[in-house]
C-alpha cells in the first residue's frame, strides 16, 4: 500500500488589524517524504503566522519562513531529509493580495474572468523543472547531470555524475526542494520564487494542488471544472475526483500520484 506523502493546510489570523488567510500544499517525495512534508508544513505555517513582516512584507515573510524551515528540517535529527524533500506552494491572502511563494512543482492558479466573460486560467508559480533554462545552468554548474526527458524514461531529472565519487541518484524530477540535502552540492535550493497579484473583481477562485492533479488535468481544465460549483467543498472534492479519473484512464490500476488541492473562492 502507498503511503499518502502529501500535506495540506488552511489556516487565518487576525495581524495588528488584518485578516490574512495561509493556504499551503506540500508534495513530499522519497523513502521519507511524508516525514518531511509533515514537518515542513507544521513549521512553515508557524513561522509564517508569527513573522514581523507578515502584513508590511508578506513576500520576505514567505521566503525567510521556507528557508528557515528548510535550515531547522536539516539540523533535525529525527526527520531524515537527506534523501527525502517536499515541494511547497504558499498562498497568502492579506489585503486584497495574493502572496505566492513556490519550491517545485506543485501549483497555484488562478481563474479569472476576461472581457467575454469567459473563466481563464493565470498560472500562479512555475514549475521547477530540472531542464528549464537558468535551472539547468545552476545544476550543471554546480557539477550536476540533468538527463533528457523523453516519453520512455519520463521528465528531466537531476542525477550526480559519473566521475563524482557518488553511487546514482538522485533522479529528481524537480531543480528546487525543501529537503533532499544530500543534492544540494548539485545546485538543488530550497529557495521559494514569490509572486505578488494584486486580487480585482474579475479574479473568481484559486487552486492550489500538488502534480497529482496537475500531471493529468491542465489548468483550463481545472479552472472550467471548478467553476461549475458555488461551494470550494464540493468543487475541491469534485476536481480530486476527475483527478482520480484521469489516472485511471492514463495509468489503469498500475499507478496513481498523490492528489492533493485546495479550492479558494473569492
């Protein structure tokens, strides 16, 4: 049986006279993965809701709470994260903005309403993929090999390389994580990007999921299924379900990710 390695959590405070509301997914991965996504997501939300900085800099507060985050996992002894990481999307809403903050490949989208009164996509983050062009620089640099992705074998992933006095691995599939310590020679950070969007009243929902949603739905899709729904209840439950779905008729009873998201009306 599959151990679920994702982590979700939702959670608001009131800050020196401002809501501000947290919504997190965390995908852990490796031997150890559930380990860690459950200590990152714990200690993140915590650092995060108690930062100086949440309301008058949300994006420093989101960046110095991953990395701290990432700094205490590491000096834990009790958590093995040396070979084990987890990716992490931060969505905080304070002011009538969007704070995002990103580390691999799970996702934020945002359905927006365009002129014809259609419901379109926005993609909040970027996934870190190991073969995207600055992430490739920082890897090889650092004496990291990133293999090709090809539809046998799979995506880009970050391996040591052969000369390197290592055993193989770690065959990530993503440049950034929190966690996997034993790749950071290979130019694998931790460090989140962060984005800023400033909400309008044509801005309707945001999905905040882990790739088991995103590997077999496309944010059109996602949006346009969510849309349908007047309760993120039901339209979370209802986009896992079509998730589950797909799987099912990409992979059959062989394989299916983690699912994980987070509906957000606005």
């Amino acid at each position: 049986v599959k151990i679920n390695q994702d982590r979700g959590c939702a959670c608001s405070r009131h800050v020196d006279g401002t809501n501000v509301a947290l919504f997190c997914v965390f995908d852990g991965h490796g031997q150890h993965g559930e380990h860690v996504s459950e200590f990152v997501m714990t200690r993140a939300q915590t650092l995060l809701l108690a930062h100086a900085s949440i309301v008058s800099g949300p994006g420093d507060a989101i960046k110095a709470s991953l990395l701290q985050t990432d700094a205490e996992l590491m000096a834990d002894p009790t958590v093995h994260s040396q070979r084990s990481g987890t990716t992490a999307v931060v969505v905080l809403l304070c002011k009538n903005q969007l704070w995002v903050g990103n580390v691999g490949d799970s996702r934020a989208v945002l359905g927006t309403l365009d002129a014809a009164g259609a419901l379109v996509p926005h993609d909040l983050t970027i996934d870190h993929k190991p073969d995207d062009e600055g992430e490739f620089e920082r890897i090889t640099t650092c004496g990291g090999l990133v293999s090709e992705a090809t539809p046998e074998d799979g995506p880009a992933r970050v391996w040591f390389a052969p000369n390197s006095g290592h055993t193989s691995g770690p065959g990530l599939a993503m440049s950034r994580s929190i966690g996997d310590h034993r790749s950071r020679e290979l130019g694998v950070i931790p460090e989140p990007d962060i984005r800023h969007h400033k909400l309008c009243k044509a801005d309707k929902l945001v999905i905040i999921a882990s790739d088991g949603v995103w590997e077999v739905m496309s944010s059109q899709a996602a949006v346009e299924l969510v849309s349908t729904f007047t309760n993120a209840t039901e339209a979370c439950r209802a986009l896992v379900r079509e998730a589950v779905v797909c799987w099912q008729e990409e992979e059959g009873d062989v394989y299916r990710d983690d699912i994980t998201a987070i509906v957000v009306f606005m």
